[in-house]
C-alpha cells in the first residue's frame, strides 16, 4: 500500500544522479487543509524510458494531492526503468513489468486495476505544473455536472525540459470537434487539439463509453476516447494550466505521426464525424505555409469555432474557474 501524504523533497528516496532537482521544486505543491476531495487515479504506461520516469514518479507524488491512486504499468523494461520503479514502491499503489500490446494495453491494464472517481493518465516524460491535481480535485468536486475536463492552457517542453510553447486556447466544443476542427496533425487546427495531459473525466463517464481504451490504437487512442466521451457529454475547460507536454525522440504522437492522422480520421468516422476532406486540408496547409495568408486560415478557423461553442458555454467555464479560485 502507498505512503499516505504529505511528501516533501526529503521524504522522497534520493533521486539517481544527474537528476536536477529544480524539478522537484517546481512540482511540488502545498499539502491541502481541507479535506472530502475525489480520489484521484493516474496511470502511468512505460516502456524503456529510465531517462524520464523517476521525473514523472516525483512529479506526480510532489502533487500532494490527498486522495491519490497512482499505478504503474511498465512494458518489461531493459534499461534500467524497472530499478527506478521498485525505488519508489511504497509510494505508488500498484505497479508491474510485463510484455504488453503498447500503451493502450497497458492503460487499459492499470485502469482495470483502478478505483478513484477520477481517472487520467501521465505518460512518461510528461508532468503537472504545481497544484494541478489539486485544481482538478477542486473543480470536479465543484460542479458535479461535469463529466471532464480540461485546460485552455497548452505548455510544450523539450526533451531537456526547457519550455517551447505556451498558449490559450478558446475551449473546446462537442460540434466543433465532431466537424473535424480537432484533428491531430496535417493543418492549422492541430493547434488546438485536446491535450491529453490535462484531461481527466469521471469513472462513470468512462464506464458509460465502454470502459477501455482501443488497444489496437498507435497514437491515437486519447482521440479515440475523447470522440466516445463527447456523445455522452460537453468538455469544460479550466483557464489554468494543468499538464506539460514533452516532446522527445521516441514518443507515440512522433514515432506513428502518420497513423495516427488515420486513426484519428477512422474514430471521427465511427462516431458520426465529418472529416475534413482533402482538398480542405491541402489549403490550409497552404494558408500555414504562407506568412500573408497564415493569419487568415488562422482567423477563420477562430471564427469557425466560435460558431460552435454553445451558447451560455462560457459562462459556465467562467463558474468552474470561480469556484476553484475561491
């Protein structure tokens, strides 16, 4: 069984050498007073990333968040990540190494596993910016109507941790993202794709859309999920950062780019999505490729979305963002 709170960088075991252990400072957030927040699950798949995972592992337990699951699922590591894994045993609540179909199988290993009311996950490599989970925890337990959510914010780091990107997005419509306007990779709307390090989403709703990820998925699986999540219900979006994403060499999203543009297409279309065709895609590529006309492909698609967030959408983020902030 996990260690309970409250964890500080000395509780921890020393990290391997090399660590920088500005990490830890910047992860770490303040334990909670009050109590009566949802547990919390995340799981993390991995496979043969020793150079990342004791980073998430003390990213996530910094949190300090009061009533966390956490679960590993490793591939059957060779390079070390297992060692790193069993050093944090105690804290984590369930971890194994064992072949497995990628990371959606896996995924869908730890969640069966899992019982918090709330459910993400944290791939290796990714982390949370301070007093996330707790912002989550807050939120959710704020406005029981909401079945997930997710960050406005999108935070990008290199693969050595330094910060690429950082940029606001609208929020995120169900017809919008049923019109294609979401689609990973290929034109200018892959900026404003949902974020899977910042989403998290309710065990009800999970079990209502089927209970598991596609394993047969490479890259697309959180797609996948979210097109299965917006039949039965709105996302709402938080104006707070909540997740960082890393791009490194290896990844899913960068090893399977190609696929995972058809995976992509192929769950839009299972659900009832519209693509955007062919020739759509090809000028929108040219607008991106073409400093003059970029701003107005840009334009448009802002404008296109706006068309339709429904009505009343933003006041309702506005009340969640209220209710967190008191």
């Amino acid at each position: 069984m996990r260690q309970q709170n409250c964890y500080s960088v000395d509780s921890l075991p020393p990290p391997e050498p090399g660590y920088d252990l500005q990490c830890d400072v910047s992860a770490w957030s303040p334990p909670l007073a009050e109590g009566g927040l949802p547990r919390l699950t995340i799981v993390t798949p991995s496979f043969n990333q020793a150079s990342f995972i004791e980073q998430t592992i003390r990213n996530i337990l910094l949190q300090n968040y009061p009533s966390l699951e956490y679960i590993i699922i490793d591939g059957g590591s060779t390079d070390g990540t297992q060692e790193i894994i069993r050093k944090y045993e105690p804290w984590i609540d369930y971890w194994v190494s064992e072949p497995d179909r990628g990371m959606y199988d896996a995924l869908n290993k730890g969640f069966q596993r899992s019982s918090g009311e709330i459910m993400g996950w944290s791939p290796t490599g990714d982390l949370y910016v301070s007093g996330a989970l707790q912002t989550i925890g807050r939120a959710l337990r704020a406005c029981p109507e909401v079945s997930w959510v997710t960050s406005q914010w999108k935070v990008k780091i290199s693969e050595a941790g330094d910060e690429t990107s950082r940029y606001k997005v609208p929020g995120f419509s169900r017809e919008a993202f049923f019109r294609g306007l979401y689609m990973p990779h290929g034109c200018v709307s892959a900026r404003y794709t949902i974020q899977q390090q910042s989403t998290f989403w309710r065990r009800k709703l999970w079990n209502d859309c089927g209970g598991a990820m596609d394993a047969t998925m490479k890259g697309a699986g959180d797609f996948e999920l979210w097109s299965r999540f917006f039949q039965k219900a709105d996302l709402f979006c938080l104006d707070k950062p909540i997740g960082v994403f890393r791009t490194h060499e290896g990844q899913e999203s960068v090893a399977h780019g190609e696929r995972m543009t058809i995976e992509s297409r192929q769950a839009l279309t299972r659900t009832g999505g519209l693509c955007m065709p062919p020739w759509k895609a090809r000028l929108r590529r040219r607008f991106r490729s073409r400093a003059p006309l970029r701003w107005i492909g840009k334009a448009l698609h802002m404008s296109w979305n706006a068309c339709f967030l429904k009505s009343g959408g933003s006041d309702q983020f506005s009340t969640m963002r209220k209710d967190i902030d008191a």
